[in-house]
C-alpha cells in the first residue's frame, strides 16, 4: 500500500465505522477518508465530530444502494472498507426487508463499482453467519461451514458468498473479516451492554431475554479496528479472518458484572420473554489472525467493560440524543411490555 491512501469507508458513522474512521485518522497522518452513510437510526455525525474540520476526512450521505452516487465515490478512492449494515438481530426479526435490501444489494452495488475500477475491497462481517455453538463445540473458524439462523444473519452470510463470487469469478482484491460481539464507545444503545448501562443511568432496568445463559465472545472495538488496519494492509487477497475477543461469557455474567461496577443490585435485572430463534452460543478461534498477520486482542473484557461505562457516564449527550427518538417508541413497544 502506499503511504497516502484513501478509503472509502461505508456505515462510517455507526458503531465499528466510526471507530475505525478515528482509528485510521489517528493513526495514519497520510490518509484520507472519505465517509459514506444513510444516517439511519443508527448513524450519528456526532461521533465523528472530532473531524468535521479535518481536511483529510469528508463525509457524504447517501445509500449503499445508489447505484451512480457509489460509482461516483469508490472511482476515486484506493479501497472500500464496507461497514454500512442494518445490524440488529431483533430488528431483523421485526422487518426483514430493509436487512436484505441493504446488506445484500448495498454489498453487491459496491461489488459492481470495485469490480468496474479494479478497486481493494474489505467486507466486514460477523461470526452469526456460522450458526449457534452447543456448549462443547469448538469455536468457529475460517472453515465453519455457513448455517445462518436470523433474517440478519442470512443477510450478512449472502453478502459474504457475494464477496467470494466476485474474487473468484472477476479476481476483485477482497478479504473478509468475521467477527465477535463488539463493544465500547459509540455503541448504539440497543444493543446488550450499551443498553444494560443507559438503561442504569437512567434508573430503568436491564431486561434479560429467556435464561440470560446465552453466551457471547466479546471484543473491544478498539481490537477489531486494529485487526481491520491489519487485514487492509497485510492480508492475503481472498482470504477470510476470523476476529474475537477471547471474551466468552454469559449474558448474564455481563449484566452482573456491569451492575457490580456501578455499584448496583441484581434487583435491576428484568427477566423477559426470550429472542425468537435466539443463538445460544457464539465463539471464534482467531488462530489464524494472529499467526498470518500477529493480531491478538489486547483489551481483557474486564477492563474494556470499566472503560466502556466510564465512555456512556461521561458521554450521556451523545447517548441521550440517541435513546430519546423514535427507537425508544420501538423498544419499548417491543421487548419491555410484554
Ligand atoms: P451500526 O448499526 O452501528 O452502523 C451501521 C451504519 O451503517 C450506520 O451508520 C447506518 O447509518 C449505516 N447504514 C445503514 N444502512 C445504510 C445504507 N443503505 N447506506 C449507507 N449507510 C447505511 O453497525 P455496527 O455495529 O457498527 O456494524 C458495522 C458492521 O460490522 C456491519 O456490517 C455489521 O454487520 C458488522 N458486525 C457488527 C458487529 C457488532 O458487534 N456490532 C459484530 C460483527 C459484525
Ligand atoms: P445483541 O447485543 O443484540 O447482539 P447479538 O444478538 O448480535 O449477539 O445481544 C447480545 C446478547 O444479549 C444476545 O444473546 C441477546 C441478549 N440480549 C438481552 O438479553 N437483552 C437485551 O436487551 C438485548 C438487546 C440483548
């Protein structure tokens, strides 16, 4: 790679997006970014705000599905790094349509543009594509035959065969990277840990779907935008990497042990009628990352964890904003009054 890249980074102000934009913007004086997102209920200018001044970075609204818009932007770019997703399973669940509209079609759109300018192209997906582990199964790897069980993860899992298909039928330069559970700053607060701690702040409590003995592999954002750096400049074209955490736990150790930091009793713990279809174990062996490339997370889940409730205490205009629109109408609606 150069020493001047610029990357097209799509869904960059979601979650993971956003911080790997920060992530390359810190760490490589060099390069640009230029953004592209929908500014869905997910998407916040807020947590790019540290760049809005930045000559390097410019962001541009638009939908993954618009054909002349991507065309437009991946031309003059060196390399796509494909975030833009709708991304929650009890979404997916609700209104199927918009996951497959997006993250099918939206990943072949940006395909066609790759493919007409020969452009590097990195699909970032998940670990949910591989189905759900019993307790005694190994964790997943880059040969787990794909076995997806919600609307998103077929999503994500058909997009994932469409990057494949374009390597092997038109040599486009991809890899694929499927990950764990993410956490940490900028989290949209649907999610489980960002939920359990804003729903603590504001003096409601954590609801936990059927038993809470679901098991998760969680990894700091920050590790999976260090993996990604890694996979864009040293990976090997075609390949797949598999990203966790070492971070295996319990649902219901993570909403115990978010309650203990902030000093709070089980009593905050509302058990609810579980997810439909709900996976019950994810976990990745990321051996191959780290013996190919040398990542290995850094972030033990303890520490990620304090960190990341210090993040959502000192942060609650970013967060606030967020909660108090049409998505608290949904949650509420959805999963507490039942
Ligand atoms: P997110 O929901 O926080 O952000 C998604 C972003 O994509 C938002 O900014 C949204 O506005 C944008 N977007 C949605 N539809 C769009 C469209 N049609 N056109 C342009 N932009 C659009 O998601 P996230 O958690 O940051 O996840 C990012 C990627 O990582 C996704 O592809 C997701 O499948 C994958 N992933 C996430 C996790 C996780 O734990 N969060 C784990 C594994 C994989
Ligand atoms: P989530 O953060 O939605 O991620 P994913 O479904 O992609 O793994 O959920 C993580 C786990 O937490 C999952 O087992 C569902 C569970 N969960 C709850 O128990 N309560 C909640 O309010 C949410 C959002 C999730």
């Amino acid at each position: 790679m150069q020493n001047n890249m610029k990357l097209l980074v799509t869904g960059g102000a979601g979650f993971i997006g956003s911080n790997f934009v920060h992530h390359i913007l810190d760490t490589y004086p060099e390069y640009e970014v230029v953004v592209l997102d929908a500014l869905t209920y997910a998407g916040n200018l807020e947590s790019l705000k540290k760049f809005e001044h930045e000559s390097r970075y410019r962001f541009v609204k638009g939908d993954i599905t618009d054909a002349s818009l991507v065309d437009e932007l991946v031309v003059e770019c060196d390399i796509v790094v494909h975030f833009a997703a709708e991304s929650h399973v009890d979404r997916s669940i609700l209104e199927p349509s918009i996951f497959i509209k997006t993250n099918v079609l939206g990943t072949q759109v940006l395909l066609e543009a790759a493919r007409k300018y020969n452009k590097r192209f990195h699909h970032v997906s998940t670990d949910e594509v591989f189905g759900a582990l019993g307790p005694h199964d190994e964790p997943f790897n880059e040969h787990t035959p794909y076995d997806p069980r919600s609307p998103y993860s077929a999503s994500k899992a058909a997009s994932d065969h469409l990057v494949e298909a374009y390597f092997h039928t038109y040599n486009l330069p991809i890899t694929i990277s499927n990950c764990s559970n993410n956490y940490g700053p900028y989290h949209f607060p649907e999610k489980l840990i960002p939920l359990a701690i804003t729903n603590l702040i504001e003096g409601k409590n954590i609801p936990v779907y059927g038993d809470g003995r679901q098991v998760r592999d969680w990894l700091h954002v920050k590790d999976h935008c260090r993996a990604i750096d890694m996979i864009i400049h040293n990976g090997h074209i075609g390949e797949t990497y598999c990203v966790g955490g070492d971070g295996e736990r319990e649902n219901i150790w993570i909403v115990k042990n978010i309650l203990k930091e902030m000093g709070l009793g089980e009593e905050r713990l509302e058990y609810v009628k579980d997810r439909a279809g709900h996976d019950r174990r994810y976990a990745i062996n990321h051996d191959k990352i780290t013996r190919e490339l040398g990542w290995k997370p850094e972030i033990a889940l303890e520490e990620g964890l304090k960190e990341t409730i210090a993040w959502f205490q000192e942060n609650k205009g970013w967060w606030q904003a967020v909660k108090d629109g049409s998505y608290q109408e949904y949650y509420e609606n959805q999963y507490i009054k039942r």
